[in-house]
C-alpha cells in the first residue's frame, strides 16, 4: 500500500522542457516546501547557471512574469547554495550517482512522488537500478511524463503499473495497487478526450476515425540535419527542424486503445501519424471521424458542449477562430475548435454516412505539465 501526502516535497527526475515547466506549476502552487530536482550532472559553473535556467524561457518567458505579470517581485534567489523560487526551495541533486534513479535517495528528502521526465526510462516491467521502477527504491510513486515503451516483446504490463488520461479512464486509477503511472502523451491527452466523448455518445455508429497531430517541435529533433544514429528507424527526425514540414509517427493511436478499450471492443477503426513543423509549443489534432446516420455541425458540437462542461479543466470549447500562438499557455489537455467543424453526409444502399472534420488545439508543454498536475492531485488524494 502506498498512500502518499500532497504536503511531502516533490521528485522530479530531469529538467528539460517538461521537468522546468513542472518546477514552474509547483513551485507557482506552493504546497510544499521543497521541489527535489535531480539532474545527475553538474550544469554551467554553478548554481547561478541553474537559477539562470530556471529564470528564463525562450517560450514562456521570464519566470517573474510567469509568477506575477508585469510587476516587479523578486521571487527566484539564490541564497548560498540554494535557489529558491517563490520561497520554495529548490534542492538539486547533481551527483553523477543520480543518473540511475535506483540511487537517489529521495526518501531522505521526504519525497513520495517522484516525476520522471528524462525520455528514457519508458519500461515498467524492467527491474533494475537504471529504470524507471528503480525510483521506487525511495519513493512510494512515480509518474512517467510519457507512454510506456515495453522493450521485451513477451513481456506484459505489469500490475502495479497503469496509464491514466484525465477525464478519459481516472476511474481505473487504485491508490493501494498502481505505484508506476504514465501520463500517456501530450497528443494522447488531446485526443483521447474527444474520442470518449464520441465514443459514449455514438457506441457502434461510429465506424472509424483517423487522426493527424501537427506537432511543435521537441528536443529529440535535430536542429540542423544530423547524421542518423545505428538502427534509426525514422532518419526523418534526424533533419533540420529550423526549415521543415516533418512526417513522422506517433504512438497515439495504440494509446488510446489502452485508455478507451471500447474502441477495440466495438471494432472502431482507428489510425495517427504526425507532422513535426518549426514552432516553438502550440500543436493540433485534426481528426476526420466517420459515422454512420445523418449528423449537422449543431449535433456534433452539442457532444463537446457536454462534454466540456463535465470535464472543465480538460476540455475548453472554443468559439474563436484560433491559430497557434493563441493556445501557447492554455492549461487545457484539449481545446475544441467548435467553429472549423464541418461535415459531410453521403448515402449508400439506403445508409447515411456522415463524414466530420474535427480540430483539437494542445499546448503539448504547458498544457501537458497541466494535465500532469491533474493526475498528480489524483494520486495525492485531491481528485
Ligand atoms: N516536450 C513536449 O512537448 C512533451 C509533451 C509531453 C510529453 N513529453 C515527454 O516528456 C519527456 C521529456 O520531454 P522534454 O521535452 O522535457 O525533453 P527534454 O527537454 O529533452 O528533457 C529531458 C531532460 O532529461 C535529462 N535527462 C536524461 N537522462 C537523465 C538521467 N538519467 N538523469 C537525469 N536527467 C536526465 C536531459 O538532460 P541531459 O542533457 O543531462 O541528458 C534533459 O534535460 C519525454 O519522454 C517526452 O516524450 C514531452
């Protein structure tokens, strides 16, 4: 059994765009005392060049402004060898030790939960120091800021380990049995949402649908082409993400089987892939969603009218026209855009199919380190 305190200081295991961005939200929220951060390296000459980091982004902004708009407040310090923000301190962990999360002690430190959000320990049903269930040496929870990969083809899930969407399946979440939880994707938390609501709402009328992410960029991209690594499957990603329009994949679609298993029950076809282009944050799921009967655009905007009204801090219903730099920002894992639907009815053997355009806008960092939060105010007995 492993209950934990939403008081107790916070793990957060790599501090990248997502693990900065977390620091931001807690440190914003001020529940605890201290966020633990572990980068397993040192970073620049000293602290100052953490604090530095932690100050600025290139997409966000100042942390000041973040905390308090335009006024003046002085909220991150660097006070002997400790950086605090907003009061709360922050204690780094650079030891190279720390590269394996079977070594930190984060126990000592009082944490319960930990985030991990490095990108590279993906595997649950690995039992080893250097993996992501090696966390649990000395934390009772860890939240994995991505999906689950499973490497052992033969290998299953384990018990102990689930994926949550909020506002999709957070009903499945057990506090007395799940201690490795995945937040599936940001693209994931954007689609699934929509699709349950249509998949309440339509059950075997539903006949498939097919999703395409327009994706901002990330770390793992190459800033100028790079040469592809031994056994790179997709040498796409190795191109220059400065010029641009990048096919890729995404592994969307097998999430959303796991988090809505009645789309597999109900034989609905389903399909994703992915364009990376060159902004910063911001992104969009255009889905094409095939019915079976005769909808117009009122009917299909009632489902999401619904459905955001009882989920309102996953779902926003837009009636803007909206472009990307809009929704940098938006702390929603999903923001309909009720005015772009449009559809189609067709007819055949006396049948109507009705064919329907539908876009979901994400901010997949801060709308990510959001639905994030959400899921962590579950596991500490918030929600
Ligand atoms: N960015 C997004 O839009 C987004 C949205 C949703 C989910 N995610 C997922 O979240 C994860 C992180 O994404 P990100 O965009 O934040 O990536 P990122 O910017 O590359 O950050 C990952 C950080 O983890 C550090 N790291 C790697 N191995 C480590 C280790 N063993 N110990 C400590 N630190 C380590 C890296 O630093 P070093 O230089 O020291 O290796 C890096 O700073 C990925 O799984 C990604 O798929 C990202």
């Amino acid at each position: 059994m492993a209950t934990v305190s939403p008081k107790s200081p916070v793990g957060i295991n790599g501090i990248g765009r997502i693990g900065k961005l977390l620091v931001w939200m807690l440190t914003a929220r001020k529940e605890q005392d201290a966020v633990i951060i572990s980068t397993g390296r040192k970073i620049g000459k000293d602290i100052r060049d953490l604090a530095t980091y932690m100050s600025y982004d290139s997409t966000f902004g100042p942390y000041e402004r973040f905390m308090f708009g335009f006024g003046r407040e002085q909220s991150l310090e660097v006070k002997g060898d400790d950086l605090f923000m907003n009061g709360v301190r922050i204690v780094w962990l650079n030891s190279p030790d720390c590269r394996k999360p079977g070594n930190i002690t984060w126990s000592g430190h009082g944490v319960e939960v930990v985030f991990d959000t490095t990108g590279k320990m993906l595997d649950p049903s690995m039992n080893e120091e250097n993996s992501l269930r090696g966390h649990l040496n000395h934390a009772k929870k860890v939240i994995l800021t991505a999906p689950f990969k499973i490497k052992n083809k033969g290998a299953l899930l384990p018990d102990d380990a689930v994926t949550v969407v909020m506002g999709v399946n957070d009903h499945v979440y057990d506090n007395q049995k799940h201690n490795i939880i995945s937040n599936a994707s940001c693209t994931t938390n954007c689609c699934a949402p929509p699709i349950k609501a249509l998949v309440d709402h339509f059950g075997d009328k539903m006949i498939s649908y097919a999703l395409t992410t327009v994706h901002s960029v990330t770390n793992s991209q190459s800033v100028l082409d790079t040469l592809p690594k031994d056994g790179d499957k997709d040498t796409r990603k190795r191109r220059s993400i400065l010029n641009n329009i990048i096919p890729t994949t995404t592994g969307a679609a097998n999430a959303v089987l796991e988090v809505i298993p009645e789309v597999r029950e109900l034989g609905i076809g389903s399909q994703a892939s992915a364009i990376r282009v060159p902004s910063n944050t911001g992104s969009i799921v255009v889905m094409d969603v095939s019915l079976l009967g005769e909808y117009d655009n009122t009917y299909i905007n009632d489902i999401f009218k619904k459905y955001s009204s009882a989920n309102p801090e996953v779902m926003l219903f837009s009636e803007k026209q909206l472009v990307s730099a809009d929704i940098i920002g938006s702390p929603y894992s999903t923001i309909y855009d009720s005015l772009f639907t449009h559809r189609r009815t067709s007819k055949r053997d006396d049948r109507y199919y009705t064919m329907v355009d539908l876009n979901f806008w994400y901010d997949n960092e801060f709308g990510y380190v959001n639905s994030l939060m959400r899921l962590y105010d579950l596991v500490t007995n918030r929600k």
